[in-house]
C-alpha cells in the first residue's frame, strides 16, 4: 500500500497548488487563533478554490466551538475534520463528516483504548507531546511506542522532514505522514523543494518496503 502525504499549516493558496502538482493527497488549514499557521475563512476559501480535483482538504481545530466549526464548514469546502485538543470522541462526531483525531504522545497513552473510544474516526494522527503545546512543536517522539497493529490506521506527525521520511515510512508503516514545518521556508510559507523531496523520499520508501 503506498504511503499517503498529508502537509499541513498552508497559508497561501499558491503554495497548496504547488503540493497539489507535486502529488501530495491532502492539504491541511489550521483554524487555531494562537497558531503561525492560523487561516481565517476568507484565506481558507481562496485555498480551497485554487486546488485542483482529488485533492483532501483536511481542517484543524482546537477545542473549538461548535458553533466556530459549523460556521467554517458552512462556507469552506472541507472533506474531513482534525481535532487535536482534548475533543471527545461524542464532540467529533456530531458534524456528520470524517474525522482524524490527533493523539499527543505523552506517557501512559494507551492506542489501543483510543481507537476503541474514537472507533469511528477515519484515523488516530500521532504527535509529539509538549505541556501546554496543542501539537506543530517540529519534533518527533519515539516510534517504538507505537503498536504493530491498530484498529484505525495510524497517522504519522512530529519532526518529520526530508531526512527522516524514508525511515519513518519503512520503521514504522503508517498510512499516511502528517508535516508541515519540515518543508517550510518559514512558519507558514512552504518551500516547494523540501515539499518535492519529502514526497520523493516517502515514495522511495514505499518502494524499498
């Protein structure tokens, strides 16, 4: 099975294009206020519309309202939600869309239990975990905590870059790999040479496999 690529944290729709063109299967926009990487919705639309078909577009939040998440999917076309605060799996649910929930890897994180409680999500995306920092820390945890097998498939995300996205695909098999600040110029602007390494190294991993 190929790897999917998921970059994240777009602020210009220029450079969601560039990914697009380079292969990537999803982009992600950040609709978190304390983030670099936060869009509003009038630069979320003006993305959107300039990606090309079969592209996903994936949104973030965090520990947001509902009635915040409503207002943004009424007027941005989004395809699947990301939840990356301390959302239940009931708050994840109740807008009728696919949703990936992220899962900071702090000690004692039970997986298994996680993709009981969460069963119905389209995936579990795993990060670093920092006290006080909701995920896009740039660093990576040990992926030697992550089960063989799981009953979701596993999102990977936390420090990758161009020089660890082979390894990360041969060690640890996931469904997809999650960066943003790895293939970035700066926080938010995104570097189409890193983007077209990254992607290279991921599928040169997937044909070593």
């Amino acid at each position: 099975m190929r790897t999917r690529v998921k970059i994240c944290g777009f602020t210009r729709a220029e450079d969601a294009v560039c990914a697009a063109k380079l292969g990537v299967d999803a982009i992600g926009l950040v609709f978190y206020p304390p983030s670099p990487r936060n869009v509003d919705i009038d630069q979320a639309v003006k993305i959107v519309n300039a990606l090309p078909a079969f592209i996903s577009v994936v949104a973030l939040f965090v520990d947001e309202r509902e009635s915040r998440i409503r207002d943004v999917l009424e007027q941005v076309p989004i395809d699947c939600l990301q939840f990356h605060g301390d959302e239940s799996a009931e708050a994840c649910r109740i807008y009728g869309k696919r949703y990936m929930k992220a899962v900071r890897m702090e000690d004692g994180i039970d997986i298994p239990d996680l993709a009981l409680q969460y069963h119905d999500a389209a995936g579990l995306l795993l990060d670093a975990y920092h006290p006080g920092t909701k995920g896009g820390t740039g660093s990576r945890f040990d992926w030697n905590r992550i089960p063989e097998h799981c009953a979701l498939p596993i999102i990977l995300a936390g420090g990758l870059d161009i020089n660890n996205a082979r390894q990360a695909v041969q060690t640890v098999k996931p469904y997809a790999l999650d960066v943003s600040s790895g293939v970035e110029a700066e926080k938010g602007v995104k570097d189409a040479l890193k983007m077209a390494a990254f992607i290279r190294e991921v599928n040169e991993g997937d044909r070593i496999i």
